[in-house]
C-alpha cells in the first residue's frame, strides 16, 4: 500500500473510532485487503487495535493476525480468551498457526491446541516439534499426491475433490508407501490424454528438501533453480509437505533481518515485544561484553604506560596514545568489511560451495593493498599533524617529542596499521566459516563483540611496535 494511501485510510478509521460507529467502520474493513488493514493495524494504540478486531469476522481476523508484526500482535493476541482466540487460529493454515502459537507462552499455547479439532492440532503439533529455522519449520503439511498408477483422470478428480484453498503448480507421486517418485505439472495433466497413467508423465529428477534442511540452505535452492514449489520428505523418503515461493520470500527477510541484527550486535527478540525496557535488555546483553572489551584495550594501554615510564619515554608513549584510536578504527572496520562480504556471501549461497582457500586468496590480495594504503596515510598523518599542531612546548615545562619521536611514531604507526589491517582481515574472514562449521550464525563474527576484539589486538601491535622502535634508537 502506498504511503499517502495508508496515512487516509488510517486517518479514516481513526475518524470512525472516534465517532463509535462500528457498522461504518465494519463496512470500510469490508472492501479491504488484509494486508492492508495489517499495516494500519501496525500504526494504531492497542485500545484502537482493539476495537478494529472487534468488527472483523474470525477468517480476516486470522489473516491480519498472520500479517502484521511480532510486536502488534503479541498485544492483539492479549485481547482474546484462549476459546476465541483457538476459533482464530482454527481459521489459519497450519504452517501459519504453528508460527503464532510459537511466539506463545507454552501453557497457552497448549491450551489452544486443546480447543482445536484433534486433526488440526495434531498438525500443528507436528509441525512445532521442527526447528523454526527447518524446511520442517516453514512448511506446510496440505498437499495433493497420487501413487504413479493413478491416471491423469483420478489424480483431476482428486483435485478437484480436495479442499486446498491455496494454489498449487503441481501434483507429487507417491509410491503405496507414501515414498516420494517425483512430480507432474499442472500443465502435463491438463495436456495430457485422461486414461494416461501418472507413472508415465512422472519427472523424475524434480528437485527436494529434507525436513531438518536449515531455512537459508532451502531459500539457495530456490533461487539457484527458480522454482515455485518444493516437495518435503522425511528421512525415510517419505513426503510431508511442501514449500512455497510465497514462503520462501518470508524466510529471505527474516534471514536478512537475522543478520542485519547479529551485526548490530542485538536480536531479533527485542521486536516480540513493545517494551523498551525488554528491547533495552536485548541490546545490552551485547553491549556489555563490548564495554568489557574496551576495557580491556585501556588495559593495554595503561600496561604500556608503565613499561614507557619505565624506560624514561612518557612523552613518547602520551603521543602514541593520541593516535591510536585511528589505527583501532580503521583495522576494525577493515576487518568488519571482510566478514560482512563473507558473511553475506555465505548467506546468499556464493561462497557455500567454495573452498576456504579460494576466499581466502581473494581477499588477502584485496588486504594487502587497503593494508599498504592505510599504512603509508597513517604514517604521513603522524608525522604531518603534530607540525601543523604542535603538541606541548618547552617553554611550557612539557618534554616534547620531537621530530625524531614521531618519526618513530608514524613507523610504529604505519607497521601496526599494516599488521593490524592484515590481522583483523584474517578473522573477518576465518570466522564466518569457523561460525557455519560449528552452527553458529556467521553474522555474529561481524558484530560489536569481534570488532571490540579487533580494537584490542590493534592497539597491542601498535604500542608493542611503539615499544621496540623507541628500545631500538
């Protein structure tokens, strides 16, 4: 919906609340899409909420429930005795239900699903028993099949005896023990003589997932054989269900949201609920491991404080410390660049199929020159700005540095910023694998906690290469 058309439609219904005319505002919802109505939803107070889901009917309540956010309709859900609720949730498809009752306290869910039919809540249960993050997770369990002896005139009439009400491109063969043969499309039944048997139509090299497949290994296959439909089976190749494009599309942003947020150094969780205070919570759970971290760099530099005075070169390590947040900036984001070119390589599929070896090879040469060039400006920085900004004099009582001192400083400088850049570009690239192969998400390897690590490890070259430089003259 365009956004002047949201803004009127919802200055509308805020009009008709206002006045308490139910019917009025019963009638406008009518003509309405419930995608539409879900992204007003999103805008109104929850008192407002409220009095829209009381003029819906069960059905389009089910719908809008499904489309709008994690935060809106944990407060909508709210309104609802867990017997009306269930009347709601009994109008969803199953894959859908099993996502709301998910974001559910466990006691309530379960008590839905006692008020549902035992059918329908044994669907439901079954799908919940996957991981979400599984084709088993995303898929749904209402689909057409018939076993390869079937002829194209019993598996039309099975179709047209069915109940689906979402649309199909395809129709998949079983064997008598539910084993999956393959599929035949729509067009072939539609083509095809009505005494043929399904078994000589059968395409046998159609594509499938595996019900524990992770969600963004699903999507890749997708994207990478354009396809609208994909059969689920089992571990004893058996079909259960079935994933859609229209799915497929959900799980793209939620993956893309996944790691925008892991890279941000927060969690998707934070948006179930209003609360800033929750949202507050989330955020610092990341934030304070990174307040350790810095702490940790200014433990470094205070160990190196004592070990210049140590050698008479306090001045020296005062004028090394002014420059070091430059070099802990620019290796941290040069690392940071790497992983999120990795990370999102791997989440799209590129770099899935590649040996570390060839990423690896890539990017160091790429490395090398933003290593080089950083280096040679960092060390012209050093030694340029303190003559265009003098820093103390000796007429104020202050030892100075001298020319010589930042000439050493723009050495140590330009070695640690190349070392550093080189140092944080290797785990930007080694992590996200390391991530992937242990079952972690990568994207958390381009988050505040790695980066607060990299300021670490640069800061230490840096005063290190400070240190021999100084010992050496």
């Amino acid at each position: 919906m365009a956004k002047e058309h949201r803004e009127q439609l919802a200055a509308q219904i805020e009009h008709l609340l206002t006045q308490a005319d139910a019917s009025a505002l019963a009638e406008l919802l009518k003509g309405l899409r419930a995608s539409d109505i879900a992204e007003v939803v999103e805008l109104m107070e929850n008192d407002q909420r409220h009095e829209i889901f009381k003029v819906l009917a069960n059905p389009m309540r089910a719908e809008v429930l499904e489309k709008v956010d994690e935060a809106a309709r944990a407060e909508i859900i709210e309104f609802f005795h867990i017997s009306e609720f269930s009347d709601i949730i009994s109008e969803l498809d199953p894959d859908d239900a099993a996502d709301v009752l998910a974001e559910m306290p466990r006691a309530d869910s379960e008590e839905v699903l006692g008020n549902l039919s035992p059918d329908d809540a044994a669907q439901i249960k079954d799908l919940m028993s996957y991981s979400e993050d599984s084709a088993g997770g995303i898929m749904d369990p209402v689909l057409i099949s018939v076993e390869a002896d079937a002829t194209v005139a019993e598996a039309v009439g099975k179709i047209r005896s069915s109940e689906i009400d979402e649309d199909f491109f395809s129709i998949f063969v079983v064997d008598k023990d539910d084993k999956y043969l393959g599929d035949v499309r729509i067009r072939l039944l539609l083509t095809s003589h009505a005494d043929s048997q399904i078994g000589q139509l059968l395409s046998k090299d159609s594509i499938y997932v595996n019900v524990d497949a992770d969600q963004e290994e699903v999507r890749n296959l997708f994207r990478k054989n354009d396809l609208i439909v994909a059969p689920v089976l089992d571990a004893d190749s058996k079909l259960i269900g079935r994933i859609t494009a229209d799915r497929i599309l959900e799980v793209a942003e939620e993956e893309a949201n996944e790691d925008i947020y892991a890279m941000a150094g927060t969690d998707t969780a934070e948006l179930e609920k209003e609360s800033v205070f929750r949202a507050a919570r989330i955020r610092m759970t990341w934030l304070t491991p990174c307040l350790i971290g810095t702490a940790v760099t200014a433990l470094v530099g205070i160990f190196f404080r004592e070990t210049f005075f140590e050698v008479g070169q306090l001045y020296i390590w005062a004028a090394a410390v002014v420059f070091a947040p430059m070099i802990a900036a620019i290796s941290g984001n040069a690392g940071l660049q790497t992983s999120a070119i990795v990370v999102s390589g791997l989440a799209a599929g590129h770099l899935a199929d590649l040996h570390l070896g060839e990423v690896f090879e890539r990017e160091v040469r790429i490395a090398l020159i933003v290593a080089i060039a950083c280096a040679v400006l960092a060390a012209v920085v050093c030694v340029v700005l303190p003559e265009v900004l003098p820093i103390g004099t000796a007429s104020q009582g202050v030892e100075t540095v001298g020319s010589g001192g930042y000439f050493r400083i723009a050495i140590a400088q330009g070695v640690g910023m190349f070392s550093a850049i080189m140092v944080s570009t290797t785990l930007g690239l080694f992590l996200p694998f390391l991530f992937r192969r242990i079952g972690i998400d990568p994207a958390i390897s381009a988050g505040p906690l790695v980066t607060t690590a990299n300021d670490s490890i640069s800061v230490l070259i840096y005063m290190t290469l400070t240190l021999l430089l100084v010992k050496g003259f």
